[in-house]
C-alpha cells in the first residue's frame, strides 16, 4: 500500500553523500588515512564495485599483480598508466598527506594558493592510485579540504580533462594547463 513515502535511500548514496558532506563541511580537520579509509567503505559499503570484490577502506594489493589505470567502457578500456607498487603505497600517502595538510612550507610562509594546491592534490592522489577503485571521486572530494580558506570556486566536480596528464607521461609530464583548467 503506498502511503506517500519518500522512496528509501540506496546505501551507496547514502556513502556518497556522507563522504561528500565529510569533506565539504569538515575542511578543518587533516586529511588522514583514516578518513580517507572511511571515505572509501562509504563508496562501497558492500565490498564490491559491480561485480568485483574489492578492499574496501582498505589500500588496494598487488595480489592480481600491477594495477593498471584504465578508461574507457568494457571492451574498449585502455591503459593510462600503471599505478606505483602497492609495498610503496603507505610511505608515498604519508608524504601525500603530510604535504596536503601543510599550511605553511618550510620558511614560514603561506605553502601556495588553495586552488593551485587543490590541483595538485587531486593529481598527485591520482597518481598514487591507492584504492581498488574510486581514486577519482575521492580525488575530487580532496580537493574541497584545500580550498577552505575562501577559495572554493575550483572545487567543482568536472570529467573533462581529468587525466591527461597522467597519459602523456610520468613523472615530467607539465600538469600547469591541467591545473589551470581546474579554475575554470
């Protein structure tokens, strides 16, 4: 019998949207493992992604071998680029986060404008690729921690262009056309 009820919440929206207000409302706090490891159970409060089982809040393993970064839909998928080796994955986040929660480099002064740090910082998570899957949205939530300061303009979320630097090399490849379309 319908009463007029709103239709009940899917739990993977309901993850989505608990990370999104994570990040959006509590820019203060630092980004730490932890809360990246509880943005990325939210994604996926089943384990799986589709059909595959993943690590979830977990860092992902070498088990399957290299983890290859792709695109494209399902028989058309190919290789940005492959990942770091998982052993290298708890040092690299550390420095990943000890750089983002920096607010000052090491002379005392202001480390550099929240939006040129929210770009490198989606790039750079990117790149570390930490997760089974899921890298990108969390990513794109990163991003909102570093503009808190006023400078939330650059924080929208955007698909068009998002990893071309990833593609056309590593690690000299120039991310600044990258980073300044993340002010648009």
């Amino acid at each position: 019998m319908d009463i007029g009820t709103l239709t009940p919440m899917d739990r993977h929206a309901e993850g989505v949207v608990d990370m999104i207000l994570d990040a959006t409302a509590n820019c203060d706090p630092p980004v730490t493992r932890g809360r990246l490891f509880g943005w990325h159970a939210a994604l996926f409060p089943t384990g799986y992604s589709g059909l595959s089982r993943i690590n979830a809040g977990a860092w992902r393993d070498d088990a399957d071998g290299p983890m290859p970064v792709v695109s494209g839909g399902i028989g058309r998928q190919w290789v940005r680029f492959e990942a770091p080796p998982a052993a290298r994955l708890e040092a690299d986040v550390a420095a990943f986060l000890a750089w983002l929660n920096a607010t000052q480099d090491s002379a005392g002064a202001r480390a550099m404008p929240p939006l040129i740090k929210a770009g490198l910082a989606h790039l750079w998570f990117v790149s570390l690729h930490p997760f089974d899957d899921g890298n990108g949205r969390i990513a794109r939530w990163i991003r909102p921690t570093c503009c808190w300061t006023g400078c939330s303009s650059g924080c929208a979320i955007g698909s068009a262009g998002r990893l071309s630097p990833l593609t056309t090399g590593r690690p000299g490849c120039s991310i600044s056309c990258w980073t300044a379309s993340k002010a648009n």
